[in-house]
C-alpha cells in the first residue's frame, strides 16, 4: 500500500462555527483515525487553537481528544509535524515534549518522493499587512511573552479567549475569492519560485479558502489548504501529485 503525506490547516478550536468547537473536535479525531492506516506523515498547518499559551506549568484546558489522538499517531511511527500560526504562536516545546511531535516556527523545504515541498501556515509572507508583521513581532517579543506570563492562568486565558470570542468574525471561514491576483501567498510563492524554481509545491493555510493554482512556470503550485470552521478540508499526496478533499462536506468548493 502506498503511504500518503496529509496537511490540514486552520482548525480554530476554541470558537464555534459551523458545529461546535467540541464537535468541531470530534470531526479531527474521525479524521485522524480515517487517514492512520496509509499515512507516512501528517503536516498540521498552524492555527490548531484560536488561542494557545504555555505556561510554565499550565496549559489552555480542553482539546484533550485531539491531543491524545496526535500523541497516538506518533506514537504509532507516523512522523508529525506542527507548524506556529498566528493565532497559537504562544506555543513553545508542550507539542514535542508531551506529543512528540515537531514544531516549525517557520516555513520548511522538505523533499517528499522526489518532490520538493515549502510549506508553512502563511501569515506575514508576501506584500502588504504591515499592520499585522507588526504586531507579529510585538507578540514574538520575548518580553511580551514574559510579562503575559506573569497574569494567572485564570486572568490571561481568559481575557485572551473573550477577545478570541469578540474578533471571532474576523476568521468565520466566510471569505471570499475575489481573483488569484489579490491573494499575497499566491504573490509570495511566485517570488519565491523565481529564487527558486526546483520547488513543486508551495502548501500554506491561514488563507481559510480552499485554493489550487498552478504557477508561471506552467507546472508548480500554490495550494491552500482551507479551514475547518466550515470547509473540513485538507491536502494528500500520493507521491505523484497533490489533491484537496473535504472531510463530512459534499460541498466543498476549491478555488479558483
């Protein structure tokens, strides 16, 4: 049997949508065990939580299903790999101490059957958004980081979920494909594919919108991964080529 590699993105567990975020939950875990058997790696995109912070001692409740289910797979042999969104960036060693999962803070290259990968959650590439590359690096100052951990968990975990709840329409999954043009990863990956040009497939997420769109070059691709808040969808590759599905969605719709 032929061993696949998968990548799903943008689950935001902690906020409701389309389901519950439990119930949200419940449809990874269906997932992870559907795609076990002929796994030989799982790419796990960045934006897990709508909010996650490490504590020294103290982690965000909840989720234990789906940490328990990653721990499993890895424990089982499948190599796993979590990639820092913008919304879990707090995140430091709990995924690879406790999971034994790797963690990317950055965009990685990686060779898969031949094939050459980059792949990364995808916030702060490309043009524009000045305001957030901002406040990116405020949030990765390590004093910031300090000093949050200074509130109790009961303070800081709770005062980051009410803004996670107030700003929460921001991130809904509702946006919209306007033209390939307009989106800054499409933008990124053609810039990054004239450095270098050897690369096959540019896989990001933060995106929220199911994308496939063949590059310049006539045979690289930009592929966004979508989200779950509404989508369910994600990526497989079966050592010859890259497709999107949907996971418990016939209406999955991939852009352009």
């Amino acid at each position: 049997m032929q061993k696949k590699v998968y990548f799903a993105s943008d689950f935001h567990l902690g906020v409701d949508a389309k389901y519950t975020s439990r119930e949200r939950e419940m449809q990874l875990v269906r997932w992870l065990d559907q795609i076990k058997e002929d796994a030989a790696e799982i790419y796990i995109v960045g934006d897990v939580f709508d909010f996650w912070f490490e504590y020294k001692h103290a982690v965000p409740k909840g989720y234990v299903r789906l940490l328990g289910k990653l721990a499993e797979l890895a424990d089982s042999g499948i190599e796993m790999h979590f990639f820092i969104g913008n919304h879990d960036m707090w995140m430091f060693d709990y995924f690879e101490k406790e999971l034994g999962i790797k963690t990317h803070r950055k965009p990685i290259i990686k060779t898969l059957s031949g094939k050459k990968f980059l792949i990364g959650h995808g916030d702060g590439l490309g043009p524009g958004d000045h305001g957030y590359k901002i406040l990116k690096k405020f949030f990765a100052n390590p004093i910031c980081q300090w000093l949050f951990a200074r509130l109790h968990p009961n303070f800081g975990i709770g005062l980051a979920n009410f803004w996670s709840q107030k700003s929460k329409d921001k991130h809904m999954g509702t946006e919209d494909f306007e033209s390939i043009e307009k989106e800054w990863l499409w933008s990124y990956s053609e810039k990054k594919l004239k450095e270098q040009p050897d690369i096959d497939y540019f896989i990001f997420g933060h995106r929220h919108i199911p994308i496939d769109y063949t590059l310049s070059n006539g045979q690289s691709r930009y592929v966004n991964l979508g989200q779950w808040l509404f989508a369910n969808s994600y990526a497989v590759f079966d050592g010859s080529d890259v497709k999107l599905n949907f996971f418990e969605n016939e209406e999955g719709k991939i852009f352009p």
